[in-house]
C-alpha cells in the first residue's frame, strides 16, 4: 500500500474540481481550516486517504482534490477515484458549487436559486 504524499508546507485551504461528463467543468469553494491551515487539511487528506478516496498517484479519476495557498493558488492535489469519495470529500468540506463551465449563473441550479 502507498502512502499519501501530505499537503505542501503552506497549505491553508482545500477545494473540489470535477469534469462532467458532457464537457462542462465545476469549481467549488474553498473550506478553511482557522485554527491551524496546515493541519486542517492534512487530517482530511490522511483521512479520505484512509479510506480509498484519494491517492498521490496519477491516472483516471472522477474528480480532483485541489490544495490552495494563501493566495487561492492551487499548489498541489490529489484524484479523487470514485463519485462515492467525491461525495464524502464534498459532504465533509461543505462546499457548494462557485463556479460551472458552461452554465454562466450556477446559482440556477442551487436549490432556493433563480429559475
């Protein structure tokens, strides 16, 4: 069994990134750790690893587990291998779609959004 490469030094943040299967692209908000960035997302990255949902390997996967500095900037990640850890990772983190290619207002499709 491999072991998960940890977060890089400076990690304060985690996202999602997911490509649908009809092309389009969705991108998620970022969830902050406040207490202590680093650790934060290194206890998540340990954890999903734990349990199959990521690995430090290349290869297919169903979406991405993106690493953010301090700046936004995505300095590392991690394929998520299957829908049911995207699930996990999504649930966990809290995050809601912030952005969707090819859908310009992405709170369409939120429920309580526009029409």
């Amino acid at each position: 069994m491999s072991r998960t490469v940890p977060p890089v030094d400076g990690a304060v943040a985690l996202t999602l990134f997911r490509a649908l299967p009809n092309g389009d692209t969705r991108g998620y908000t970022a969830t902050t750790f406040p207490k202590d960035p680093w650790q934060g997302c290194e206890q998540m990255v340990r954890m999903a690893a734990a349990l199959g949902y990521i690995d430090s390997a290349g290869g297919d996967c169903y979406a991405v587990l993106d690493v953010l500095d301090c700046d936004g900037d995505i300095v590392q990640d991690y394929p998520i291998r299957s829908a049911a850890g995207f699930r996990f990772l999504k649930r966990k983190l809290g995050v809601v779609v912030a952005s969707t290619d090819g859908d310009p207002d992405p709170t369409r499709r939120q429920k309580g959004g526009p029409a």
